[in-house]
C-alpha cells in the first residue's frame, strides 16, 4: 500500500495537472510513481525537467539506462528497476546487459560495465570517485553527465521509496523487488 496518496488528474493538485496529463499522453498509462510526486508540484516538475534534459547528455541510451538501472538497484527502488528495465528492453538493450545491471552484477559490455562500476562508485563515494575508479574512459563531460543521471535516479529512487508506490500493471513484467535492509 502507498504510502503518500496516488493523485489521479481529478484530484491532484492544480499545478500537478498538466504534467499529469502530459506524462500519462507520453507514457499511454500514468506512472504511479509520478502519481505520488504530484503530492509536491515542484518535485514533479523537477523530476519531469531533469528527465527531459538528461537525454541531452553525451551518454548513450544504453550508458544513460545503465547508470538509472544501476543506482535504482543501489538505491533498492524496484518501482524504478522494473520502468528502466521496460525502457531498456523496449529499445532493444542485449538483455544479458539488462539482467546483470539488474543483478549488480558484471556487465558482458565493457563500456557499460565501467558505467555501472562508475555509477557504484559516484554513489559509494558520494562523488569522491578515486582516479583508478574515473580512468575507466570517462573524460569530464561523461563523468558529470552520470553524475546527472545519479541525480535524477536519487530524486526518483528516493521519493519512490518514500512513497512506496506501487507497480503500475504495466510493469509487472519487469518487477524487481529490492532486498530487505534487515532480511535475515
């Protein structure tokens, strides 16, 4: 059960409207996820900005999934494991690929392989990335732009968390349910 209110387009807030109804145009259902954000217009708002500006990036699709796979899981957000997943498998990520970021495992990609250690390690460190651990190909423009993409997995992955939405049906294929904390 969620714990902040799920907000439909009847009920959200009249700033949260409009962005509702443009994310349920895009997306051919309403996230909910998003439903949640919608408790705070701004968060949304920002949520919606950061994701509109992060394809911007230099990174690739693939790089750019990796990195939202990777802190999802991290962060223990299956809500956002199971959408990133979806838009991976859909744009035709090797799903070996898919199942390792999933798994945190090692990546048989060697690029997003050093993105998912990469991403590990902008999050482990909080940003205080050793040099042997920013050597893995990634020039000023690549590393900031993965910090981006951390950023933007910590808002989602976090107020998801906090929200406990739940899996909309139509990612049920794609659910990963994160380990407990204190699982024994």
């Amino acid at each position: 059960m969620a714990r902040a209110p799920l907000r439909s387009l009847d009920d959200a807030p009249a700033d949260a409207k409009e962005l509702l109804a443009a994310a349920e145009a895009r997306n051919g259902f309403l996230p909910n996820l998003l439903r949640a954000f919608a408790n705070a217009p701004v968060a949304l708002e920002t949520y919606l900005t950061v994701s509109g500006i992060n394809p911007l990036s230099s990174l690739s699709l693939a790089e750019r999934e990796a990195v939202q796979i990777t802190a999802a899981a991290e962060h223990g957000c299956g809500f956002c494991v199971a959408g990133h997943t979806a838009i991976s498998t859909k744009a035709g990520l090797d799903p070996a690929v898919i199942a390792a970021l999933r798994a945190r495992g090692h990546v048989p990609d060697a690029r997003l392989e050093a993105v998912a250690r990469f991403t590990q390690s902008v999050i482990a460190s909080r940003g205080h990335v050793e040099d042997a651990d920013r050597a893995a190909g990634f020039d000023d423009q690549a590393a900031l732009e993965v910090v981006l993409g951390v950023s933007l997995a910590t808002l989602c992955n976090f107020a998801n968390n906090l929200g406990d939405a739940p899996l909309n049906q139509q990612l049920e294929p794609f659910r990963w349910d994160a380990p407990r904390a204190n699982a024994a």
